[in-house]
C-alpha cells in the first residue's frame, strides 16, 4: 500500500493542474497520455494500484497469497529482468520482487528529465533504467 501511495503523490506532483479527489487509476492514465509515463510504467502502476486495492479490501490479509503473487508476476519489468536467472534466484518472494519493480520505476522517474516518454518508448532492458541487484 505504501508504494502505491507513493507513485499516487508523486503523480499529483508531476502532472499540471493537480486535483488531490482525482483517482490514482486517473492520475496513470493522465500521466500516460501526458507523456510522462511510458506504457510499461502504465501497465506496472495499474498493477500495483490492483495490489493495493487487493490490500485495502481485505485488511486480515497481509501477505502475498497465490493471486497477488500471480500479480507481481505479471509486472512487465519483473517479467523483463526475471528472464536472468541471477534476479529470480535473488528476489524469491513477491514482496521483494514488487519492491524492485518499485525502484526501477522510481530511478526511471528519477533519471527522465520533464515530458521525455513518447506512447509505447520505454528504455532499453539493462541500462540505468533499470536499477542493478546490489543489494541482496
């Protein structure tokens, strides 16, 4: 839920005219017609605002089960580095794979500099986009 709400604020902050009632499912989707967030970064921030409405719903829930594990899954930049055997064997729990993908969206934000993301541009697989597994 706190990485959700993270990306929600920082959303609210990277988009002109800021409505804080305006949904975290809105705030992507204007950010991505915007130019801000690339189509990856689209599909993993509405799979993370998914995870924490998951969350939300059920309070006496706080850990992965099968179906958000499937979720994180789904992440397309889980996907795209899990295909290195060395990141699948680092990050074996849900949690610790959300919170990479997490990251790697952060340093994407961090690094792009204004309105720089066209529609369906995201950035090669291995580069500062993407942060290195230093820290497991």
């Amino acid at each position: 839920m706190v990485v959700a709400a993270y990306f929600d604020e920082f959303l609210l902050s990277l988009l002109p005219n800021p409505n804080p009632k305006e949904s975290f499912y809105s705030r992507i989707e204007r950010a991505f017609k915007a130019g801000y967030v690339s189509a990856i970064e689209q599909h993993d921030l509405h799979v993370i605002r998914e995870l924490r409405n998951s969350f939300a719903h059920n309070m006496r829930v706080s850990r992965f089960d099968a179906d958000r594990a499937k979720q994180v899954e789904s992440l397309t930049i889980w996907q795209k580095v899990s295909k290195r055997p060395y990141y699948r064997k680092k990050m074996r729990s849900p949690r610790q794979r959300l919170l990479y993908v997490a990251a790697a969206i952060s340093a994407r934000f961090i690094n792009r500099k204004g309105k720089t993301v066209l529609p369906g541009d995201d950035p090669a697989l291995w580069t500062a986009a993407y942060p290195p597994l230093t820290s497991f």
